[in-house]
C-alpha cells in the first residue's frame, strides 16, 4: 500500500513537472514567435518555418538547461508547440488576406498630401481634397467671433485679413522655443 502510494504521488508530481516544463516551452517559444511576428506584413512561410526551427531550439536549450532532455521530452514538446505555430501560421496568412487600408499623410511645409494603398488596383492613390486636387495648402485660420476653423486655400487667400489666427509654415517652427518671436 506505501509502495502504491509512492508511486502514485511520483507520477503525480512527474506529471506536474511536465506540464510546467510545457508551460515554460510554450511562454518562451510565444515571446520568440509574437516578437518575430509583430512585423505587420506577411512573412514568406519559408521564413516563418525557419524561424518557428529556431524558436523550438531556444525553447529546448533553455529547458536543458534545468535538466537534459531526453527524446521523448523533445517529442512532446515539439508536438505541444505545434497547434501555437499552426496559429500564427494562420494569423500570418491573414496578413496577406487583409483589406485593411494603408495611408500615407505627407504633412509638408508648404503643401498637405493625403494618399492610401488600393490592394486592388496594388497601387498608391492620391485623395484628393474638397475642391478636387491633390494637395492642399498646409494653412490653418482660427476665427474667434464664430469658433470656425479654415484650412487650405481658403486660409491662404485669407490670411493676410487675419494674420494673427492664422498658421503656416508651421515646420519650420519645430524645435524653437515658444517665447521666439518668430512663433
């Protein structure tokens, strides 16, 4: 009955002392993959296998380290990060599939550009502003008897009528301090 007892409570704790060792292999190889995979394009799955290789190896060298592993252990590990991998598998493919839009702002000294990236078209197109063009002047005119606030053209070809409420050229005001007289 002691025998029995003995024997049971070494599985029990056999068993625990795997499942933390997963448990360790799985945070490790996670921080290796997640770190890897924040890159928000697609990875060539070449890549993303060679990768998930090296991840397993520093996965098994760091659980080496607190006793050998023997090839059963490896085994098990192996199979215990393959359904994490085949996840990231997926959300990397997602990357490719995704109609998520990219846009571009070129917030320039003179001229404003907004423009975004039509998958469909696997081209850049310019968005054009409010009266059709594709650049829009970087003036912005705050008027204080109504809280309006112009920008564009309309702020430019005004801005001599309100030269106090009005911004421009406001890059080249970067980095200077806020008391310059030029600000």
């Amino acid at each position: 009955d002691e025998t029995a007892q003995a024997y049971l409570q070494y599985v029990t704790e056999q068993k625990a002392r795997e499942k933390t060792q997963l448990e360790f292999t799985g945070v490790i190889y996670k921080e290796n993959m997640v770190e890897f995979l924040m890159n928000p394009r697609f990875i060539p799955e070449q890549d993303l296998d060679e990768h998930h290789k090296d991840a397993i190896q520093t996965c098994l060298a760091a659980v080496s380290q607190v006793r050998p592993l023997n090839d059963k252990q490896i085994i098990k590990i192996k199979e215990y990060l393959t359904p994490i991998y085949e996840e990231y598998k997926k959300t990397n493919y997602q990357k490719l599939t995704s109609k998520s839009p990219a846009i571009g702002l070129d917030l320039g000294t003179t001229y404003c550009c907004e423009a975004y990236f039509n998958k469909d078209l696997d081209e850049v197109e310019i968005i054009p502003n409010e009266v059709n063009e594709n650049t829009t002047p970087s003036y912005v005119q705050f008027n204080e008897e109504d809280d309006d606030i112009v920008v564009g053209m309309t702020a430019k070809d005004t801005a001599y009528l309100h030269p106090k409420s009005t911004i421009f050229d406001i890059k080249r005001m970067c980095g200077r301090h806020f008391e310059d007289a030029q600000i």
